[in-house]
C-alpha cells in the first residue's frame, strides 16, 4: 500500500508495470474565479502537467470543475457534493483510471470536503492545494461566560427571595420583643435561622442545576455545530499543500482572528472572576449563618464578644465576593457582545456566509497551513520574488510550483504502477488479454468525437499489452495482424 494514504487496491488493479497508467486530474477554482486563467487548457500548470506526463510515459486527463465561486460556506459545500457526485460516477464508469485533485484558495477546502467521504477518499490518489486556507474548528470556552451569566442570574433572583423572607421575619422578631414573651420570640429567631439555612442551600442547589443545564445545552450546540464545520479528514489522503511565505488571504483570516481574540479572552477572563466571586458568596453564605449563630452561643454562654469581630470579617469576605461578581457582569456582557458581533462580521467577510452570530460563539474557527487528519507534504516558498499580482495567486504560475505539482503527481501514478499486482490463477493470462481489450476499446477522452479510428485504438492497445505475459503479447498481435489484413 503506498506510503501516506489508503487507496482502493481493486481500483487500480489493472495498472501496467511498465507506465500503462491513466489519471484524471480535476482542477477546483477558488472564490470568485468561475474563470480562472489556470484551469484553462493552455495555462502554464496544463502545460506542465502534461509535459510531465508525455515524460513519463502516462497519459493524464485534465478537467475544470466550475462551481458557483461565491464566498460562503453553503456554495463549498454544494461544488463538494456536486464533485463527489461526479467522481462516485466515474469510478463506476472507469474503474482502473487514478483521480487526483487540484485546488487553489478555497477551493481546496472543497477538495477536503469530498475526501471526507468514505466512498470516495479511499480512490483518491492524491489532492493537491495551492494557497489554500484550510478552516478547522474547535468547541470555545463560551460556556464560562454563559454558566456564570445564566447562574448568577438565578442566584440573585433566589437569593432576593429569601433575603425579603429573612428581612420579613426579622421585623416581626423585633416587633415580638415587645409584646411577647421569650419563648415566641426564640421560635421566630429559630425559624430565621431555618429560613436563611434554607435560602442558601437552595441558592446552590439551584446554582448546580442552572450551571448543569447550561453546560449541557452549550455542548450540545457546540457539538451541533462542530458536525456542521469540522473539517478533519476521516481517512488519511495524500496531499501537497503549497503557499507563498507571505500569502494575502491567509494574512488576513489570521488578522481576524487576532483582531477577535482579546474579546474572547476579556469575556473568559472577566466571567471567571465573577464565577470565583461569585461562588465564593455561596460558599460563605451557610458558612456565614453557622458562625454567626456559634459566636452568639459563645458570647451567651461564656461572656466572650466574638459576635462583632467575626461578623465584620464574614460580612467583609462575603462583600467582597459579592462584588466581584457584580462589578465582573456589565464588563462580561460588553465584551461578550463585541465577540459575537465584531466576530460575527469578520468571520462573514474573510470565511463567508458561514452560519449565525450563536456559531461564531460556539465554536472557535481556526486557519492552518494543512488540514487536520491528512498525510500532508507542505511546500512553502520565498515571498520576496520581483513580480506582480498578489502572492494567494503566483502558485499556479511560479515555476517551483509546477515543478513540484507535476513531479508529485507523476510519482504517485509511477508508485502506484510499480505496485500494482497482476491478476493470478490458471486464468491470469485469460484475463489480462481481456482486460487488455477492455483497455483498447476505451480511448482517451480527448479523442472523443475527433474521428479517432482503429488504428489510433490499436496504437493505444499494444501500450496497455507492454506489461502483459508474453503468451497473450502474442495472442494480441496475432489479432492486430490479422485486423490489419483486413
């Protein structure tokens, strides 16, 4: 199995050793370039690629895959569908022919997506991607700010309600000092003490199923969303990535990102602290109660003056988380809104139409040099060359590029040629003369409709025989000897 990837060994079976080997290579255009220059017949990258392989003895057929160019995610993602479609059919309709890809900008991200495919990445031979921006994703730490927000939010409102409880039920135990006995009056101090235990075991009990719910329902949207945009190959293909050192359209999707980044950070940052504030306050509120009651039963009993001192501390403790949950929420909200929407409008004008302002805060867009889960080869070449036109467009016309283009794929079509195995058994020879006249009856369709005749069939016969045993080589010329007598 060559080195880097998996490719279906049925599919190529037929492969001769001696450089029978047929290829169909597509070119994938980028964004806004319907008619790009370089997937034109005479364009330079055409040129090399043939030059390369009437060197090498194997024959390659170029095509153009248009698709609509625009910048969005949805157009990508239907050229991909429409683009497997095409290869699911060809590998039906010519079963022995190699398929390679070769994209540029975007379009290498279509590229990606059909390799996704199971059906179709295990009979790729290879993809090759000229400046492409590969876009992966990853789950944000959006649930930090949300947990807090959403918890805090039903913390206050618990907590109000006991805290007007407790503030009831603390003017009704001063009013009983004075027209009521003892006794009444420490049941009521009794049932205080009750409510404002209860206040905050429900306050974090309700603080831990708030917190739960939200957790679960950001990582199910995150997961959703991750399903949608995750890009990494499922199945390693071969691939040569090539860019500029400098490259424009990579330059600014990382400006973006670095331009979005502080907000995310200041979001996480100034949500943790208000978290820690705040669950700092839960924590001290029972701890609180329970002090506060041991040091009145201490000053009761022994005569000590405890009671004011701890108070002021507890109280002092219990301030200060307090505010730094309150002083961290508008800093949180303001942050939180230049994220999604400063994010949201970069992330629409550098990826495209992607998806809403709640994807760009679920999940964390991210551009790499190669996509994840592929066995890359990367190439990446000197900006500082005297020309003009942007360096995201030289790929295609410089000439260590096509070198490297042409080079690569000529030696995956050799290796997979010098691995192929011949088919065995008392039949092999049967066999291979027949696969050999499946061979010569199917030309190249570039001969298509030019009047190619039987000679031109022959031609094209006697080079898929090179490999063959010597026993059908002379079969076969038996056969043409006598066609040509004909």
């Amino acid at each position: 199995m060559p080195a880097g990837g998996s490719l279906d060994r049925d599919a190529v079976h037929n492969v001769s050793k001696r450089g029978c080997t047929r290829a169909i290579v597509t070119l994938v255009h980028g964004t806004w370039a319907r008619s790009a220059r370089w997937t034109r017949d005479d364009s330079a990258l055409c040129s090399a690629l043939r030059h390369a392989a009437a060197t090498a003895g194997v024959q390659i057929e170029l095509r153009a895959h248009v698709w609509r160019g625009s910048n969005s995610v949805r157009a990508r993602e239907e050229a991909a569908r429409a683009l497997a479609d095409r290869l699911k059919s060809d590998f039906k309709e010519a079963p022995n022919v190699l398929h390679f890809l070769v994209a540029h900008s975007h379009g290498g991200n279509i590229a990606t997506d059909v390799a996704r495919a199971e059906e179709v990445a295990g009979r790729l031979a290879g993809i090759v991607a000229m400046s492409t921006p590969f876009v992966s994703c990853r789950r944000s730490r959006i649930g930090v700010p949300a947990v807090v927000l959403g918890t805090s939010a039903g913390v206050v409102i618990t907590s109000l309600f006991y805290y007007l409880s407790w503030r009831a039920l603390f003017w009704l135990w001063n009013q009983l000092g004075f027209s009521f006995g003892g006794d009444t009056k420490f049941w009521v101090s009794l049932l205080m003490v009750s409510v404002a235990l209860g206040g905050a075991s429900l306050a974090i009990q309700v603080a831990g199923e708030i917190a739960t719910g939200i957790a679960a329902i950001i990582g199910d949207l995150q997961h959703s969303v991750l399903a949608r945009f995750d890009r990494a190959l499922k199945h390693p293909v071969p691939m040569l990535c090539l860019r500029f050192g400098i490259d424009e359209a990579l330059a600014a999707l990382w400006t973006s990102r670095v331009l979005v980044k502080p907000s995310r950070v200041l979001t996480v940052l100034t949500s943790s602290i208000g978290g820690g504030g705040g669950l700092l306050y839960l924590v001290l509120w029972p701890i609180g109660i329970t002090v506060t009651l041991f040091t009145v039963f201490l000053d009761g009993t022994f005569g000590t003056d405890l009671f004011t001192p701890v108070s002021r501390i507890l109280m002092g403790v219990q301030a200060f988380a307090g505010s730094l949950l309150v002083i961290s929420i508008p800093p949180t909200i303001v942050f939180l809104s230049i994220w999604a929407i400063f994010g949201y409008f970069l992330g629409s004008l550098t990826l495209g139409d992607w998806g809403g302002v709640v994807d760009q805060l679920l999940a964390d867009f991210r551009i790499t040099a190669t996509p994840d889960g592929a066995a890359a080869t990367s190439r990446v070449y000197s900006p500082w060359v005297l020309r003009r036109g942007l360096r995201h467009s030289l790929v295609y016309t410089d000439s260590r590029a096509l070198a490297n283009i042409s080079e690569w794929i000529v030696a995956r079509m050799s290796e997979f040629s010098e691995t192929a195995e011949p088919t065995l058994g008392s039949n092999g020879s049967k066999a291979n003369e027949r696969r050999a006249c499946d061979e010569a009856g199917r030309l190249p369709k570039e001969f298509s409709g030019q009047g190619a005749g039987i000679r031109e069939a022959l031609e094209i016969a006697q080079a898929a025989l090179d490999g063959l045993d010597p026993p059908v080589q002379e079969g076969w010329t038996a056969r043409q000897t006598h066609s040509d007598e004909s």
